[in-house]
C-alpha cells in the first residue's frame, strides 16, 4: 500500500476543502468590516517571501491569522487521523512550527499578531 498517496475519496474531499475565503474567514472578515475596520486580505507577510496572513491592517500593523483546528493542531479537538496518521502529525507540526517562526518574525519587526481558531464564535 503507498501511505504516500491518499486514498481518491479523501483526495476530493481535501480538495473541495478551501484554504482561503471559507465560511469561518468570511464570517470573520463580515464582523469586522461592520465594525468600520478596513482590512486588506491574504496580506504577504512583510521580509518573507510565500507566507501571508488572513487579514492585516497594514498601517496598524496588525496581523490576524484565523487557523482551522486540523491544519493548524488544535489542543481542543485534536486531529483524528486514521491512515497516513505520520504524514498528517508531520504536517501538522510543520505548520505549527512555521505559525511560531512567523509570529517570530512579525513581532520582531514591530507587528501584533492575533490568532483565532475556528471553533471560537464569531
């Protein structure tokens, strides 16, 4: 068996999953909008190249990431894995540890950073 590979019913479910403008950012995004708060969107993280954060306020400095509970190791719902279950808690504590050396590096360049989980209500 290629544990590398997913199975084809989760290769369509991942990939009919959105990484970018789903339910929860667009909920998220509506709210603060409504409150007179001009944002920009998947925002390029200033210094490194290919990262972004969901919503920033530029000239406040301000970055908001909004982390789905999966991806991103939820101590709340852990990730259930039941095959490819290296692959996944790999995966996701890559991104844990890249979520840490970005908040790193903004704050280091003077930026706030504010992160929410999806399961936190809107």
């Amino acid at each position: 068996m290629d544990y590398t590979r997913p199975s084809s019913s989760v290769r369509r479910r991942m990939q009919r999953t959105r990484g970018h403008d789903n339910p929860f950012e667009r909920a998220v995004r509506s709210r603060v909008y409504a409150k007179g708060i001009r944002y920009r969107i998947h925002y390029p993280i200033p210094g490194m190249k290919r990262f972004t954060c969901d919503l920033a306020v530029p000239g406040l400095k301000i970055a908001v990431f909004l982390d789905g509970c999966f991806w991103h190791g939820c101590t709340m719902h852990p990730p259930s894995v039941k095959k490819n279950r290296v692959f996944w808690l790999e995966k996701i504590a890559r991104n844990q540890a890249r979520d840490i050396g970005v908040r790193g590096h903004l704050e280091k360049i003077g930026w706030t950073t504010l992160r929410f989980w999806e399961h936190e209500p809107v």
